[in-house]
C-alpha cells in the first residue's frame, strides 16, 4: 500500500482555493485525470475512480479511490466512453495499455459491477503500446469508431478501430498512417472534411492527416495524406480552437 499526494484545484466565482490530499492506494501510481467530474489514477496492475470530485472536494473527509480494475499490466490512459456509443449507457469505460515485458499493449473496453468489473480488448496485433483514444464515425455508416495512435519501438502508427454490426463481431483494424503518429492527436471536422492533427512527442513533428476518397470514408491506405508543419523537436499536446 503506497500513499500519494495530490493537490487540486477548483475554481469558483473567480477563486481557485486549492487542497492537498493524501489518499493510500494499492501500487506507484503514473497518471491522474480529471474525466466528466471524476478523478481517474491509474499505474500497474490498478486504475482506480474518485466518482463526483467536486462535491468531495468540499468535504474534509480523506477522498478513497474505489478500484476500477486490476488486471492490466500497465495502464496508460483511461477515458469514459460516450454514452450511446456502441449503444452503451453512461458509465462505461476505454483503457490503454503498454507492452512490457512479455505482456502486450492493447485498446481495452471496460465495463464496472460491484461483483468486479468485466473487461476485453479490441486491439489485435501483438508488442504494441497504446496511449490514447478518440471517437468518430471514420467510414460514414453512422456507427461510431474508435481512433487510436500506437507504437513499437521507433514506429508509429495511426488507425482506428471499426465498431462491428453486432456485439459478438470484432473490430476490424484499418491503418492510416505510419511514421507521424503519437498519442497527442485530435479530430477536426471541417466543412464535411475529417483532419487529423498530431503533435509529436515521441516522433517531434506537428502535422495534419487527411483521406482523399470522395466519400471521406477513411477505408483506403493509399488515399491518405499528410502535410508535416513543424519538426523541430518533442510536443507535448494539442488543442484546437475556432474562430
């Protein structure tokens, strides 16, 4: 039993007071998020939830994690999944992993129970670490997939993950760019057109993916084109914003 330290801090009619809590848990913890009012951490073999932060915030009660699940090696990255998506209700949960050591790196879909959460992955192809997810109907037929950027070793790869027509079918895999891909990557729709953005840390490029099919349906390796923007070193992240 580990105990860490967080500090927080909420803002509230224009003050951000913040608190520093201690809280145990089970194993080293690598990552915290804040997901839709919750508080994620996760390490090896543990992510654990702090549902509704906000209200506990207030409290002077000891904020405990209640463990969402202990059976993946090395979680890197967690998120809910949207509600209504894959005709889920809300509460759902996606889980990346890493491959170490002779266990492999997947997209894992989680769904919690009190009697222990049931879990599978959707990913395929072996020794590939994976750090983050997005969602968006890739190939137009109103279902919405799974889009995922991975690596092994010094390769990097873009894909996203098909949804099946039924809940038995498989995801099937389709690759769209190898060489620019890392987990610091987003979505931009724009006048019916789809982009990817990335941000390189590990591959140290910024850059824009774009299909070029006519139907935009992202399902051609051969239609897919990148433009690098930048390549002078590591970024750390994204952000999209309109005008």
């Amino acid at each position: 039993m580990k105990e860490i330290l967080i500090l927080l801090f909420y803002q509230s009619f224009g003050l951000i007071p913040k608190k520093l809590y201690t809280m145990k848990v089970d194993t080293q913890i690598d990552g915290v998020k804040m997901i839709n009012g919750h508080l994620a951490l996760f390490g090896p073999y543990y992510v654990g939830i702090i549902d509704n932060v906000k209200l506990k915030y207030m409290s002077p009660k000891r904020m405990k994690p209640r463990e969402l699940i202990n059976e993946i090696p090395a979680p890197t990255n967690v998120g809910r999944i949207p509600k209504g998506v894959m005709g889920t209700s809300d509460g759902q949960w996606w889980i990346t992993s890493a491959a170490v050591d002779d266990e492999d790196g997947h997209v894992f879909l989680a769904r919690p129970d009190p009697k222990g959460t049931s879990f599978h992955h959707i990913s395929s192809e072996a020794d590939f670490t994976y750090e983050s997810v997005k969602f968006s109907d890739m190939n137009r037929d109103k279902k919405v997939d799974i889009v995922t950027a991975r690596y092994m070793g010094g390769v990097g790869e873009l894909l996203w993950l098909q949804q099946p027509g039924n809940k038995n079918g498989g995801w099937n895999q389709k690759i769209v760019h190898q060489g620019m891909a890392d987990a610091n990557f987003a979505l931009l729709d724009r006048k019916g057109k789809k982009y990817v953005i990335v941000a390189g840390r590990k591959f140290s490029a910024i850059g824009v993916i774009w299909t070029t099919e006519p139907k935009g349906t992202w399902m051609k390796k051969d239609k897919v084109r990148h433009r690098v923007a930048d390549n002078y070193g590591a970024y750390n992240g994204e952000s999209l914003m309109s005008h």
